[in-house]
C-alpha cells in the first residue's frame, strides 16, 4: 500500500481526541457529547502556547550537555565512560565519597561494577548532540564510545553487562537479554547517524545471538536469562522489557536506516512479531497497562500483594510499548497494531496527566498499607515524564489537540526536572513539593544521558512540525546514502534539502562527510 494513502487512513481511524476519565478504560472526547453537538477546539491557541525547537536546543545546550560535556563525563580515555559521576558532576572515588552514590539503593548502584549499558547509552546521546548541532565534538566523543565497545565490550557471546575489575561479567547465559540490548543502542545510533558497515555488523551479530539463544518457541516471546545468576535473575522469568527494549534499545531506528532488501525484510517481521506478542502476552484491558512481567496467573495483577508491586507495570512502560507498538504498525503499515495502540495511548495520557500541575504521575501505589485499593503515584520519575512527553507529541501530529498538555508538561520539566546549577535532570522529584529527591543519584547504572536526549530531539522534531517549521538535523555519512534511508529519528518526513559540509578537522572522523538534511512533513 501506498504510504501515504495508508498515514491518511491511519489519521480517519484515530478515533476521538481528547479524553475525560471514563469507568472502564472507554475512550470518549470532552469535544463530542451524547447531543451529536461538536465543541470546536482552538488549535491555532493550542500550538501557539508549544515552545518551538529553539526552546529544545537551548534545553540540550544549556541543560543537558552543562552535566554531559563536562571533563568528568568523555572518560579516560576518551570513550570509556564512567557508569557513576556525583550529582555536581564530579567522580567518585575515596576522597570524594558523596553520599548520593555512597548510601544509593543498591539496586541502581553498585560502585565495583562499570556497566556497558550506561556506557553505550551515553554514545547515544553524544550522536544526538551532533544530530541536533552539528558540533563536531560530539561524534567524536559517539564514535570513541563506539569504538570503545566493539574493541572491549562486545563479544561473541553478546556483550558483558559489566567490567568488575576490569573483567568482563557475568558468565554467557547469565547475562540479560536487556542488557545486551541496550549495549549496541550506541552502536546502532551511529549506524543510523553514518551508516558505517562496522558499526551494522556488531548489531547485526548481537542481534542474532540474542534471537538465536534466547528466544524460546514455547513461550513464544525472548527469555530474560538462560541461567539463574547471583543477582536474582531466574531462568523462568517473563518480561516485558526482554521484548520491549529489542526494539527500544537498537532495532526500531537501526531497521528505518537499512537498505532494502533482506535483512530489512527480516527485522520488519520481527518487529511485527515482538509489538504482537507483547500486545497478546503482556496487555491487561482490565488496567489499561502492560504486565512489567508474567509468571503464574495468581500474580497476573497489578500487585503481587505479597511483595507490594508488580515492577514495571507502570505508565511509563506502558506508554512506551505503545508508543513503539504504534510507530512498529505505521513502519510495517499493520493497521491493527496503529488501531490497538491509539486509544490506549489516548487512554493513559488522560490518567497520567494531573491537571492541578500540569505534569505527569507515573502509575499506580497502595492508598494505604496493605490497601488493595490503590491510587495515582503523582511522583516524578525522569524517563516516565519523557515517554509521557514524547507519546502525546507523536498523537498531536495527527491530532493536534494532543498538544494542549505539552506547554504544561514541558514547562514543569524545565523547572523542575532540570538540576539548573550543574546540569543535567533529576532522577526523582517529589509530587508533594516539587523538589528532586537528593538520595537519589542523578548519574547511576540505570540513569544515564539517554532518555533525556532522546527527549529533546523528539521534542525538537514534533514542536517544529507542529509550528509548520523546518527541522535540520545533522549526519555524517561514510559513503553516499539515498534518500529512501535517511529518517528523522523513528518518524517519517519528507527531504527537501541535503547538503555535504567540508571535511571535518577531526582524524577520528577521517572519510566521514558532514551532511545535513532539512526535513519537513514529519509523521
């Protein structure tokens, strides 16, 4: 089917715009009553009241890159990121033991380990840094990371989790199908952002070790570990994120920037594959969210009572498997998956916004002790205001009435999320006061640069589209690419400039050619 007739039937099937909070997950609209009467909206005062990408790379500048460009952060050497830095910023070591990282939970912080995850995650988020400036700078710090992984990280078994030290761990099957995917997100992001060949070939072997070995046909879905390991992991464990972070962490960008032709085809289908899945498996209409994860049907609820919570099981991760399930149905033109995705989307944006402050909660918590009647979490948690963020400007593309929270959203996160004094953004900030929790590091095994640049180039391209604006990004090409593999991140838009800059200064960046694209159009 013809792309654009299928984007124009994707549009009509929509369905309503905006929700109210009805009994049992129904989608209605407060612009469409039972009087067959329409209230129009004023979208014109909708997107005027969006800041403009402008506002986005003053964030990136500003913000984010104050606590990433820091000396402390590019490694020694260049490229071998450090997992853990203090929340000015600085190193951890025996003479600067801050307490943020010396009394953290020790389930985001264990100071022996260096975590190939955190170190790739930042690869990524200097590629965006040059995506969105073009400062040459920032590849060069990506593509020392890059290389700092294939030569040390990656092996033919996957990739180690984490350095103790200096020795690659845990055994094979010990480790994490997440973790390994999240060890090539660097890599991918420089593929897409290159298309050099050496940083595909990684992928591509990672990728394959990780379908081959742990992919189980009688579950139908990816195993967490094939063996039980000293941190906890069982062999019968079924999560969510095994499925969820193959696409989120390499495949879902990496597949949009390959040629045409078989491989593609392949990743197409097992993208498909993993949206349906995680849609048949883990999708609870009776919550409206995604199971975090499923072991027997006694604990197929929102709560193990037994242990207080089911993890994961949370707007965040739910809002991103839809998100991802619905671009996965666009890229593949699978008008279930987009029809599957789009009033649950709907849906959780209007539980998870609170009007009163015009930002989001993140799921769901025990009303009392040992309640089984529970309420919105209206605490902060930084990746889940992201995915919130970034699943109501993807819908407002198509609906702009989507947009309508945003100002609101946006504005909470550059006052509050932001540490404005060195950079960076808040792990936790707390509903109740609005102030970050400071126990909690802002630098840690799980909490790196990742999420917070993906949320500004997806907030950089929807605020330009949504003020009919041009968006410019930045790529560094190893040979010629055509236009059919270069996309605006995971979105479609139409080039309507290419242009090759001059040979950059740098040697790391030697047969490299600067281009930048202009897009318009995205969807």
């Amino acid at each position: 089917m013809n792309k654009k007739i299928f984007f124009v039937m994707v549009s009509l099937l929509s369905g309503p715009i905006f929700m109210c909070g009805c009994a049992k997950n129904k989608v209605a609209s407060p612009f469409v009553d039972n009087t067959h009467t329409i209230q129009v909206v004023d979208v014109r005062s909708i997107i005027e009241a969006l800041p403009t990408g402008d506002r986005w790379l003053r964030h990136l500048n500003d913000d984010l890159l104050k606590f990433w460009d820091m000396k402390t952060a590019t490694g020694e050497p260049l490229g071998n990121f450090p997992t853990y830095r203090c929340n000015d910023g600085t190193l951890y070591d025996g003479n600067n033991r801050c307490p943020e990282l010396e009394h953290a939970d020790p389930g985001i912080v264990k100071l022996d380990r260096d975590y190939t995850r955190a170190k790739s995650r930042q690869v990524f988020a200097y590629g965006i840094s040059y995506h969105l400036t073009g400062e040459e700078k920032y590849l060069v710090y990506a593509k020392a990371g890059g290389d700092w992984l294939l030569d040390n990280a990656i092996d033919a078994y996957g990739a180690a989790s984490w350095f103790k030290d200096g020795q690659p761990q845990p055994l094979k099957l010990q480790r994490t199908s997440q973790d390994m995917a999240y060890a090539v997100s660097g890599l991918g992001f420089l593929y897409y952002l290159t298309h050099d060949d050496k940083y595909l070939s990684a992928v591509i072997v990672l990728k394959n070790y990780i379908f081959s070995t742990y992919f189980d046909p009688d579950w139908g879905l990816l195993r967490w570990v094939k063996e039980a390991n000293a941190d906890g992991d069982k062999i019968d464990q079924k999560e969510l994120v095994s499925q969820l972070d193959q696409v989120y962490g390499y495949m879902l960008w990496t597949t949009m920037a390959l040629p045409e032709g078989k491989l593609k085809q392949e990743w197409l289908a097992d993208l498909q594959y993993l949206a349906v899945a995680m849609r048949n498996q883990f999708f609870s209409d009776t919550y409206g969210l995604y199971w975090g994860a499923i072991t027997d049907m006694k604990h197929r609820n929102i709560a193990d009572f037994a242990n207080k919570e089911n993890p994961h099981t949370d707007f965040g991760h739910s809002i991103k498997t839809l998100w991802l399930t619905y671009r996965i149905g666009l890229l593949t033109e699978d008008s279930s998956l987009v029809n599957f995705a789009l009033p649950r989307m709907q849906n959780i944006i209007e539980r998870a916004y609170i009007e009163e402050t015009g930002s989001w909660a993140r799921g769901f918590k025990p009303g009392a002790p040992n309640s089984k009647s529970w309420v919105r979490d209206n605490n902060k948690e930084w990746w889940s205001l992201a995915e919130l963020d970034q699943a109501s400007a993807t819908l407002a593309l198509v609906d702009p009435t989507f947009a309508r929270v945003l100002p609101q959203t946006y504005d909470y996160w550059f006052e509050y999320m932001v540490d404005h004094e060195h950079g960076g953004v808040w792990h936790m900030v707390n509903a109740d006061d609005n102030k970050p929790d400071l126990s909690i590091p802002k630098q840690h095994s799980w909490k790196n640069a990742f999420h917070v640049f993906e949320h500004a180039l997806v907030g950089y391209l929807t605020s330009q589209q949504l003020h009919d604006k041009q968006m410019t990004l930045y790529y560094a090409f190893k040979q010629d690419v055509v236009d059919s593999e270069i996309h605006p991140y995971l979105f479609f838009g139409e080039i309507v400039a290419k242009k090759h800059g001059e040979a950059f200064y740098s040697k790391a960046l030697a047969g490299y050619i600067p281009t930048t694209v202009t897009f318009v159009s995205l969807r």
